[in-house]
C-alpha cells in the first residue's frame, strides 16, 4: 500500500473573487455526495458523470439555465462547472437549527501577574479600538468573564448606568450567578461594553491575588455559550493554581538548554481535553492566548484549543515594558484576531477518487467521522493535512480526484457551503510524482507528523523521523526515477531543497536578504518593492559592510554590519552612525527618505499573507543579540547540530547502508 501526502488549506478569496451561487437546487452525485465541479464530465445535455465515484447522475432543470449568461441549455457553463472554488448559499435543508448569532466570550486573566504584565491596557486598547470591525450583524452578542483566585462576570444590560460585577468565590462548585444579561447584544450595549472596557485596566491594578483559577472560569464560559455556541477568547499569564485544571510545575531547570530527551511534550492531565471536546458539542470555539513570563505547560492548556477547533497564540516572556517586541507583536496579532472573517458551527469533509482513503488528519478540530471534521469556529488563516491511502489500483484512471467541503454559518448569520476540487493526474512513472511534487506541503506535512511523533514518542525518535523522510524519498528516486547512477547525492528538481528544508525545520527556519544589495524591483499599484536578491543562510555570505534582513517567519531580523554605509544607516534607521545606533531596536522608523519607503515597503509585502505578525529585531554586529540572528543560520554547523553539507554527507551515508 503506497500512501500520498495531500495537504488542504483554507481559500484566502475575497469574496470578489468568489463564485456565491444562490439556486433552490444544490447539484450533488446521488451516490457518494460529491458537489457538481469543473471536472466532472456531461454525457449530454441531461447527464453527468461523478468525477470521485463515477455514477451518472441526472442533470436536474433548474441546472439547464445559467445565471450569469442569463441563457438556457448549456449547463456546462454553469459557475460551478467553470471554477475549482465556489461558495453556495445553503437552503434549510443544511440546518439543524436556525444559523447562531456572532458571539464572542472573552475570559480575562486579572491575577497579580496578569495585571503586572500590562496585557490587559493593550487588550482593552485594542478591542475598543476595532469594536465596530467586529465580524457580524445586529444581533452579535458580546460578554466578559475575568477570574484569579476568583470567578467575576459583568452585568451589562442595556439601561444601566455602569456595568455591575457579580463574583462567584466558590470555584469547587462554580456556577452562572444570572443567566440574563452577562452574554448582551453588541449594539444595545455598546457604550456599556466600552465603559467597561475603559475601566478593566485600573479595576485590579492594586490586586494581591496570585492565584488563577483558569479551570473554573472555562467550565462557567462553556455553561454561558451553551445555548448558542460561539468564540471564546482566553487570555492566562500563568500556571493554573486553584480549582479543575490546576496543574503543578512539571519543569526540570537543569533540562533547559537540553537538546535530548525533552521531558512533558503531552498533557499533565485530559480536564482542557475534555472540556474542549465538550465545547466542540456545543459549536463552541476556544482560542488561547498565552502571555507568559514563567513555565505555564501550555502541553496541557493547549488541549483546550486543538479539539475545539480553536488558536493558540504563545507570547514569551510577555511584558509591555521590559519585553516591547512581544506587546507589539501581541498588539498586530489582535488586530487580526478581531477583525478577520469568522464562520461559526462549521463541518468539513473531504471526498477523495474511488480507490483512495483518507487515514490521518493533522489541525485543530474533533475528528466526527472518518473523513469529517467538527470545526465549532473557522477562519481564512485555519489549515489542514491530510494524509491518505491508495487502497485500489487506479490504473483505469488518468485524473484522481479530491474534495473539501465547507459547511459554515458566516458572521451575518447566513448558512454557506465553500467548496474546493482538486484534479491531479495519475501517472504510471514514479518519476512523473517526483515531478509534480510541492516542497512546501510536503514540508508543513512533514513538521505535523513530527509533532505527533514527539508527543507520542519523543523528540529523538521525530527527529529521526525527519531524516529518514529525506533518505527514503531520495532511496526511491535513485531507484525508480533516475536514469543516473552517480556517486553523488541526486534529488529531483522539484525537491532540490528537500534536505535543506528538513535540516531548517530539525534547526530554524529563515530566509536572507542582502539589504544593501538591491539590484532589483517590483512594481505594484505605483508603489515600489524592491527585490534585494535571495542569500544563502550562512555566515559566508555576511559582510561587515552590509546590513542583512533575515526573515525567519515567527521573527524577523535587520543585521547591521560595522562598517554598514552610514546612509543606509541614517535614511532607513534614522541615525547618523552605526556607534549611534540603539542596541534594542524593534521597529524601522518611518522617515520621510526613499531608502526608508522602499524598506518598510519590501517588509510590508513580505508580511501581505502573513497570518501572525513577526517580532523585529534590529541585531548590531558587535551586541550579544548577535547570537539569536546567527542560530538561524542554518546552513552553518553548531555545537549540537549538522553543516548543510555534513548533513548532505550524512544523508548520503545512510543511503550506503
């Protein structure tokens, strides 16, 4: 049995581009379901054949006009015909209840530490700054949990004069001190919400209380978005301490910087997995952010998310003012957040050709069925991997198919279904796969399968795991795909890079730009975009006279050599010198010089289809911050790790066995 990677990820069309297509009559393959698409075929004007499962099906009337030619009798014109990505407005028959409201719970760490850490000014800042850009409609509901030792919740009723607390101290046996007006429509009152908001931050600014009771202020949110489902937002800033869920430190300090045997990557106990699958029932999604300056087992905590479809969003190290990085990057990330589309109560299942199965999925979701996923919130950046099996022969096929339905609620209460098809050849040549194959899913695949491996098994056996992806793919090219029989180590084209990639992902992840090198430019809607040329990640290519932009995904960083030209210095980061140059800068400045436009332009268009937002790091070449840029170097040996070309070397030695 052979298996295939294929990897589904979440269209990013605008709905400008989308294909909405609203009929009384949603075309689907009688037999296995599959919606009408672009590579199904018509055996007359009255017949089409299922691409996936090869029945002919009937070509109902209404299917006979096209809505956009406004003419009748060509239904392979159709929308759906015509493109690979369409949306359908769902009629009744796709609801079990009418579409839920928008709905979002925030549950707020106010402990002495969270206070302490300043993330609740920036919060409050930030959602009263986009309130208004809150996906939804006039009936989205908001409301407000914060706990520490204790549980509070806020009465927000429309006519009040200020919104009232009401404090459950009994955590053992946490309950809903009202069920009215803790979960209240948005626009009613919205003046409430932003009196509220305006007042969290100084609510608890003397507070002494260190404990957090996170367990029991979840299980009081799953009870408050029961009834509806919705989005939970949970923002913790420690360990929990009281209360279901409280965990203890499970941390060695001595095996901090220990590479090997790395302890705990699972979770201490199945309270947040329980609770998730719980949530999941109800359509309720958790995200978890996590700001934290000590250990806080986010293996456990982040249970919460993974099975309820849910985000987690992991701040070391937070403080709004000894970390700034961090409370910037936090402050984009929740612009975001708060503002990118929502679909709520969503499913999604994936069809694949007749001699295909589907056998592992890899995201956030609850697994409902063998190919469906309960997905209680989805948004444009969720993804999925999917891997599968080829059970049958398929060589009375030239196309094997696959199809990912969406069935959602969108924030404006509409029930929608986003359908994706996928046609790939089938091929009789080995070689003709290694042809086709994509280096970046493959790699994404491979990162997922490695994180399951550590969880289940350990964190030598994943990385173990990864080299021998890299040795039997290039084992099974040399035997079945190439002509060649050299001494050397031969890859595919198309997978060229497939060991670099594996030896980034066992190291770090970047890419290198020559700053003061830029030989060319894009042109896009009258702005420029310079295109300073792609570096190897290595030291070698680094010169004292040069200013080096790595980008490493999750981090960004602006390398300043010594002898850097003193403009580049003075127009893009508004210094006269490189002696006058901070040591802890984490932002380009805006200045009104073209270097300094071109600059913020070239990192703007690298972050246009970014889902989280980069810490920036501007590294002097004489600083000891020198020695994070240098670790992503990851074509350079270090001390408990491979050069590319020893791991080239070793690759090849395992080939030889």
């Amino acid at each position: 049995m052979h298996t295939h990677f294929i990897y589904f990820c979440a269209s990013k069309l605008s709905l400008q581009q989308l294909p909405v297509i609203t009929s009384n009559t949603i075309v689907r393959c009688r037999s296995c379901r599959t919606y009408i698409n672009p590579f199904v075929s018509f055996l007359d004007q009255r017949r089409w054949k299922c691409n996936l499962c090869y029945r002919v099906n009937d070509v109902p009337d209404e299917f006979m006009y096209n809505p956009v030619t406004r003419s009748y009798g060509e239904p392979h014109k159709r929308p759906e015909v015509q493109n690979s990505t369409v949306e359908f407005i769902a009629s009744s028959d796709y609801m079990l209840r009418p579409p839920q409201p928008a709905v979002y719970l925030f549950v707020l760490d106010v402990s002495h530490n969270a206070v302490e850490s300043g993330y609740l000014n920036v919060f409050c800042q930030s959602l009263l700054d986009n309130l208004e850009k809150l996906p939804g409609d006039t009936r989205t509901r908001i409301g407000f949990v914060t706990f520490d030792s204790t549980v509070h919740f806020y009465n927000l009723q429309e006519g009040l004069s200020q919104p009232q607390m009401l404090v459950v101290s009994d955590i053992d046996d946490v309950f809903i001190p009202t069920h009215d007006n803790l979960l209240v429509n948005l626009k009613e009152s919205k003046e409430l919400v932003k009196d509220l908001l305006n007042a969290l931050p100084g609510m608890f600014t003397h507070t002494r209380e260190t404990q957090s009771a996170l367990g029991p202020a979840l299980q009081v949110a799953y009870k408050l978005m029961c009834p509806t489902g919705g989005r939970v937002s949970v923002f913790q800033t420690q360990l929990p301490t009281l209360g279901a869920g409280l965990l203890q430190s499970r941390e060695d300090p001595n095996l901090r910087s220990s590479t090997k045997n790395v302890q705990h990557l699972g979770p201490a106990t199945d309270f947040y997995k329980k609770l998730a699958l719980d949530c999941s029932g109800q359509q309720i999604g958790v995200d978890l952010f996590l700001l934290s300056s000590q250990y806080s087992d986010l293996a456990s905590l982040a249970c919460v998310s993974k099975y309820s479809a849910g985000s987690v969003f992991y701040y070391p190290s937070f403080h709004h003012v000894h970390n700034t990085v961090q409370s910037q990057k936090f402050q984009k990330d929740l612009q975001r957040y708060l503002t990118r589309k929502i679909g709520f109560e969503a499913v999604m299942r994936i069809r694949c050709t007749k001699g295909l199965s589907i056998h592992t999925f890899h995201g956030n979701f609850f697994v409902r069925s063998t190919d469906l996923l309960s997905l209680a919130n989805v948004n444009p950046d969720s993804g999925f991997a999917v891997q599968m099996s080829i059970e049958e022969s398929l060589a009375d096929t030239s196309l094997a198919c696959f199809q990912a339905a969406l069935l959602y609620t969108s924030s404006k209460g509409k029930r929608r279904i986003r359908v994706h098809t996928l046609c790939l050849p089938v091929v009789s040549q080995l070689s003709g796969v290694f042809a086709g194959a994509d280096i970046q899913a493959i790699t994404c695949l491979l990162a997922n399968m490695a994180i399951d491996r550590s969880i289940c098994s350990s964190l030598s056996d994943a990385r173990d795991a990864l080299v021998n992806a890299v040795v039997d793919c290039l084992m099974a090219y040399r035997a079945n795909g190439s002509n060649i029989q050299p001494s050397g180590l031969i890859t595919p084209a198309a997978l060229r890079l497939f060991p670099l990639y594996v030896l980034a992902l066992l190291k770090q992840v970047g890419a290198l730009y020559a700053y003061t090198q830029i030989q060319a430019a894009l042109h896009l809607n009258d702005s420029v975009i310079p295109q300073p040329p792609l570096l190897q990640l290595t030291a070698e290519k680094l010169t004292r006279e040069g200013a080096f932009l790595m980008d490493c995904g999750s981090v960004m960083f602006l390398w300043v050599g010594k002898c850097c030209n003193e403009t580049f210095i003075r127009d893009v980061l508004g210094y006269p010198n490189y002696a006058s140059l901070p040591s802890n800068m984490t932002e380009i400045p805006e200045l009104q010089t073209m270097y300094s436009e071109r600059t913020r332009a070239f990192i703007s268009w690298l972050l246009e289809s970014r889902t989280f937002h980069p810490a920036f790091h501007v590294v002097k070449d004489d600083t000891s911050a020198k020695t994070s840029f240098f670790q992503h170097l990851v074509e350079d040996r270090t001390e408990s790790a491979f050069s590319y070309y020893e791991f080239l070397l070793h690759i090849q030695q395992q080939m030889s066995k």
